[in-house]
C-alpha cells in the first residue's frame, strides 16, 4: 500500500514537472512571437511616419503651387477686365 501511495506521488510530480516545462517552452515562444510583433509594429510606424511626411511635403508643394497660379491669375484678370 505504502508503495503504491509513493508511486501515485512520483506519477503526479512527474506530471507537474512535464507540464511546468512545457508551459516554460510555451512562454518562451510567446515572448518571441511578442517581441517579433513589437518589430514589426516598429516598422510599420516608421513607415507611416515617412508616408505622413511625405504627404506634408507634397501638400505644402501644391498649397505653394496654387498660390502661384492665384498670382498668375490676378494679374490676368484685371487685364481682361481693363479690356471690356
């Protein structure tokens, strides 16, 4: 009887410490899935970050360029309207 209780205790151990591994392999994993995420997320900011900038840029380039087809136009219309 005494040995039996022994070997039921050595079986559930045995289940405790198999378990407890495979839970530390399952978090390893998980912590390098996490951390290949936070790169990716890294990356995919920086990104945005460039496209916003350069969607600034070419907004302020065309803002710029309106601009001078107001001042092209101005002119242009007094003319025309001196002309009527």
């Amino acid at each position: 009887m005494e040995l039996e209780r022994f070997a039921e205790l050595e079986r559930r151990i045995r289940g405790i410490v198999e378990a407890c591994s495979a839970l530390k392999n399952r978090n390893q994993e998980l912590e390098r899935r996490v951390e290949e995420k936070c790169l990716q997320l890294e990356e995919a900011q920086n990104k945005v970050r460039i496209l916003t900038d350069q969607t600034d840029a070419v907004r302020t380039k065309v803002d710029m360029l309106l601009d001078m087809l107001r001042d092209i136009e101005s002119p242009q219309q007094e003319t025309q309207g001196n002309l009527v």
